[in-house]
C-alpha cells in the first residue's frame, strides 16, 4: 500500500522503516531539518536496534505535506506532545500537575487536514501520538475537515526495539471514529502481523495506551519497594523473590519489568503517570494513585541518596555510573539516575556521572563511592578503585571483591 508518515522522529522513522520492510511505498515529511538530514546520510543518531541496517537500504522519500498526501492511501501521524521538562522525572515533581502540550500535534492535524482538503480527496489519518483520554475529540477533531478520515492507534513499543516492538506488538490498538478507515487500516496491519486488532472508542483507546505505561510503572514502583524492605529484613533477596512471583503466572501476569532495580524512566511512562495524576486530580478521583507511583520513585531515590552518603569516607568522591534510562541506550530522557544526581546535588554534592554510550571521554576514577544508576553490561568488569564502596541496585557485582565494598541492595545478606 502507500503509507505517508507526517512525523519522522524516534518514533515515525523506524516505524517507517518496518512498513517499508513490508512491501510498502512509504513517504515522510517532518518540520525539522534534523530529520530530514537523517534520512538522506542515513545514519540514525540514536540507538535503535535494525534501524540502522534498515536505514541504509531504504528507499522512503523526505518529502513535502503536499506530496505526502497525494501520495498516500494511509497517513500515520507521530507528533510529539511532550510533558513540560519539570515534568520528564529527572527532578523532584512539583505539586501542580498540568497535561501534555499539544500545540505541535494541532498545528500540525491542522495543516495536514487543510492539505487534504485542499486535494479534495478522502484519506484515513492515523494519529500515534499519545494524549489523554477526551483530547482528540475535544482539541483535535474540531479543527479537522470532512474528508480527514481519522483514527487513534498508539503503539506499546519501548525505544531501542521501535521496529520490534511494532512488527511483533502484543496487540494492535485500535481507536475507531469512521468504520471504513477502521477496515483500511485492519487490512493495512494484516500485511504487519496477525496481532490481534482491538477496535474501540477513541476514548478508551486513549485510556488504555497511558493506563499500560501506568500499569508498568506500578509494577516498578511496587518490586522495588519489596527490594527495599528486601534491604531492610535479614535472610532476604530481591530476586529470590521475583524468582517466586514469576511462578505465579496465573493470577500474577508475567514477571516482565519485576526486577528490583532503579526507578521507571524514559520519554513516556514518569510523563505518562504525571499526566494521569493530573487527570485524577481534575476528575476528582477518590485517591491519586498516580501521584503514590511517583511518590515512590521519588522517595526511594531519596533513600539512595542517603545510602550513598552514609557509605562516603572522609570527603569521598561520588561516582553515579549510567546516565541513560536503561541498558543499551544512549537516551537520558527521564533517567532515574539523573533524578539520583540531582537530588545529590541538593545536598550539596556534585557527583561525577558517566555514562559510555552518551560521554565521549572517561573521567579520572578515584577511589569513592560508586552507584551503578544504569544496568549497563560494561559495568560488570568496571574496575572499581581499591578501598571504593559500590552501590549496585541490580546485584551485577558480584559480592566478594578483596579490594572493594560492594552493597547489592534488596540482598540483605550484605546489609
Ligand atoms: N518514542 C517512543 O518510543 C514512543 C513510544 C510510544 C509513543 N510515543 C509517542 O509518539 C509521539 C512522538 O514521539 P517521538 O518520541 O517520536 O517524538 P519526537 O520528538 O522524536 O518526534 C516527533 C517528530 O514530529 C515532528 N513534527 C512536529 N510537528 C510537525 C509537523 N507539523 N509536521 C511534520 N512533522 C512534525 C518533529 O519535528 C519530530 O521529528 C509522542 O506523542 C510520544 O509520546 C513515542
């Protein structure tokens, strides 16, 4: 089929390239000159894995609004709708909470929707982006003309597996407003995967994609408070207690994301929940639910904090080891251990954060207190100075080291 792409950031570019990895004539078009440059050297800027390989050989075509929409049967739309920065998770969340900007996502509807009716002809328009329940209703559908056929179909896709995460999704989301652009679009998927098509109301479309980021993060905000009271109780252990509640696949779902570690992070799901409590608190919602999530998040890096300057010796130098949000990316959007850093910085200390997938040069190590604040597998033959202490919420150190401490928090046995 022709697929148009309005929208080629770390989302629509390889989600562009797995349509087109599928036999399909796909064009795109972004504002930005960034991405335009991208696509025509090739070479993506940010780790995602077959994007590259993908990029290189691809054929799709940066092209105007205009050509966009002549060209295509389908035109998927991801727009940012980004979180003020107070909000990404990286600094303590302040007591008002407000929803997503989306200014670029109505400006650009807008203009795409002038362009096809400036063409006369009748498209779908699949919007991505995320948003909160009632804004394409309310924000967006309003402005649009009569033959913008439009549906809502977010993805549940992690960065670094974008191309992954949409060929070999779970489910496909589907938010249906016109029931033949509905139908296109199931016959476009059948040509991805035999995933299946879950065809709902906008709203609950919209209600769904932020309440499973949501979920995620309470089953993080939740393990790593057992992790934490696994630090505190004798003969306990983190992961002999994921170990068990895996097992419980019936009742329990699956043991993905309930491994103790740092906090929830990353460009969707800390903005996700703090949207949510915003929406709580607007609803009147009995309990603020989402709040206690990132309440958790917050105080337990507190705790952290705490633990590192109770391990410091004399006026020790302190190391936080990752910047990224998790492992095998060089995205820092939303990283817990940045929250780690400036929450350290409150207290006065200026730690020493590295990450090597985002910092070209290695600082001088010394010895210190080390927080390995990113599961990055390189950690694992970090040579920590003699006399150092090491605070590893992961436990990828091993506990037996002559010429270092290590702490593997939630291992109580080194408590
Ligand atoms: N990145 C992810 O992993 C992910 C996962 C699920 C959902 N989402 C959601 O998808 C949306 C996009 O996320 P992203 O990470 O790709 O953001 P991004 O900022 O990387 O990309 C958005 C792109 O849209 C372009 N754009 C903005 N206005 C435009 C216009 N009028 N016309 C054409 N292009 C325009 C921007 O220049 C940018 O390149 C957000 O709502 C996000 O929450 C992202």
């Amino acid at each position: 089929m022709k697929i148009g792409f309005v929208g080629l950031g770390k989302l629509g570019l390889p989600v562009a390239l797995a349509v087109e990895s599928k036999g399909h004539d796909v064009v795109g078009y972004d504002i930005s000159d960034n991405v335009k440059n991208i696509i025509e050297a090739k070479k993506i800027p940010y780790k995602e894995i077959w994007a590259q390989d993908y990029l290189s050989k691809s054929k799709i075509q940066f092209t105007n609004l205009t050509n966009v929409v002549e060209h295509s049967e389908i035109i998927f739309v991801p727009i940012q709708t980004p979180h003020d920065p107070l909000y990404e998770g990286i600094t303590r969340i302040p007591e008002e909470r407000v929803d997503f900007d989306y200014t670029y996502l109505i400006s650009g509807m807008k203009k795409l929707s002038d362009e096809i009716e400036k063409q006369d002809k009748e498209k779908v328009v699949i919007i991505i982006s995320t948003v909160l329940p009632g804004t394409i209703r309310q924000k967006i559908k309003p402005l649009l003309g009569k033959n913008t056929k439009i549906c809502y179909n977010p993805f549940f896709i992690a960065m670094g597996t974008t191309m992954k995460d949409f060929l070999y999704p779970e489910f496909i989301l589907f938010g249906v407003d016109d029931l033949q652009a509905a139908n296109t679009a199931e016959k476009f998927y059948r040509t991805i995967n035999n995933a299946t098509f879950f065809k709902t109301t906008i709203e609950n479309a919209e209600l769904i994609k932020v309440s499973y980021n949501t979920f995620i993060s309470t089953k993080i905000a939740f393990i790593n408070t057992i992790m934490e009271m696994c630090h505190k109780l004798p003969n306990t252990n983190i992961d002999d207690v994921t170990n068990a509640l895996m097992l419980g696949n019936k009742r329990l779902i699956s043991g993905a994301y309930l491994r103790g570690g740092m906090g929830d992070g990353g460009g969707c799901h800390p903005r996700d929940n703090i949207a949510l409590s915003w929406l709580a608190r607007k609803l009147d919602i009995s309990n603020d639910f989402f709040d206690q999530i990132m309440k958790q998040r917050e105080k337990q890096t507190e705790w952290l904090v705490n633990l590192m300057l109770e391990n410091s010796i004399n006026n020790d130098n302190f190391y936080i080891l990752g910047k990224s949000f998790k492992p095998e990316t060089n995205i820092t959007t939303g990283s817990p251990s940045i929250l780690l850093d400036n929450l350290l910085k409150e207290k006065g200390i200026n730690a020493t954060v590295y990450d090597p997938y985002v910092d070209e040069k290695e600082p001088n190590f010394k010895k210190g207190v080390y927080f390995i604040g990113t599961q990055h597998d390189v950690f694992e033959q970090f040579e920590f100075p003699k006399g150092s202490v090491v605070i590893d919420p992961f436990r990828m150190i091993n506990k037996n080291q002559e010429d270092f401490k290590v702490i593997r928090i939630g291992d109580s046995n080194e408590y």
